[in-house]
C-alpha cells in the first residue's frame, strides 16, 4: 500500500514537474537531510533489486538542504536503475554525497562499459530509446535521464555525466 501511494505521489509530481517552465508550478522545497533521502532510496531500491550491492557513503556531519525530497528521491532512483540495466557490470553501483564550498553533490557510480562517447552531450536531451548491454534486455524509452535533468533543473542545480576509466559517473 505504502509503495503504491508513493508511486501515485511521484506521477503526480512528475506531471507537476513538466509544467516548471510554467508561472503555476512552484517547487515545494523544504530543508531535508541528504542522507534521510539516500537512505530512502535505498529501501526502495534492494526491495527492486535485492541482489544488487551498492556502497553508500554520506559525511559525519549533519546537514540540511532545501530541495523537495520526494523528486530527488526520483532523481536517483533513475540514476541507480540505469546503472544496473545500462552500466553491464556485476561490481557494486555507489552512491556518495559530497559536501563542497556552498552545495552538495550526489554521485552515482557504476564500474560498467560507460556511456559511448557520441551520446555524451545528448544523453539528457530525452531523444533517444536505449536498450541494455544487460541480459534481461531492458529497454528504456530515453527520458528518464531528461526528467532528471528537469528536477535538478527545478531546483537550481546542475547535473552531469563523464565516464571513469571503467564505467560512469552521474553528478548532481
């Protein structure tokens, strides 16, 4: 029950989120602790994934950031499921938060097959389907990673990708 109503809230904001270029739609920010919302994530995601590692690291020091929780929490659920269907890798997917000068970044890290140089600079844009390296053949419809785009977006961030020297790294 309790996954179902989160899955309703999230289609709502996710039909909220559309409208953010619009004069209606005010994002509903409020001071929420990084790691509360990793740790969110992260039960939703072994009860998807139960057979998936993934290495978390948070900093000791308590810190709240304005941002509406729940899209984040979407944010990286995306980033964290094409990590698994696209990354084609069995080592563990990471997920961090960094603390730098004025903000906070999150990374999610996969040890995979990267991202093919030719899509780097449009792999947000929502254009293209995408199909994985993976055994079960998932395929996506390509806008997972612009909706992404449009919350981090939203809230005044950026978000970026670069491939490591084995896999990939998205930024927020």
């Amino acid at each position: 029950c309790s996954e179902a109503e989160w899955m309703i809230r999230m289609v709502e904001n996710l039909l909220s989120i559309t409208r953010v270029g619009g004069a209606s739609y005010h994002l509903k920010k409020s001071p929420e602790m990084p790691e509360e919302v990793v740790g969110e994530v992260m039960e939703k995601f072994q009860k998807h994934f139960p057979n998936t590692t993934v290495e978390v690291e948070v900093p000791d020091v308590l810190l709240e950031v304005p941002m509406d929780a729940m899209l984040i929490e979407q944010v990286l659920v995306n980033l964290m499921e094409n990590a698994i269907y696209h990354g084609g890798s069995t080592e563990p997917v990471e997920c961090s938060v960094s603390i730098e000068k004025d903000f906070v970044t999150i990374y999610v890290t996969d040890h995979g097959i990267g991202i093919p140089e030719e899509k780097i600079d449009t792999i947000f844009d929502g254009t293209g389907q995408t199909e994985s390296s993976s055994s079960d053949g998932h395929k996506g419809m390509g806008i997972g990673l612009s909706i992404c785009k449009t919350i981090i977006l939203a809230h005044g961030g950026t978000i970026r990708v670069r491939n490591l020297e084995q896999g990939a790294q998205f930024s927020f």
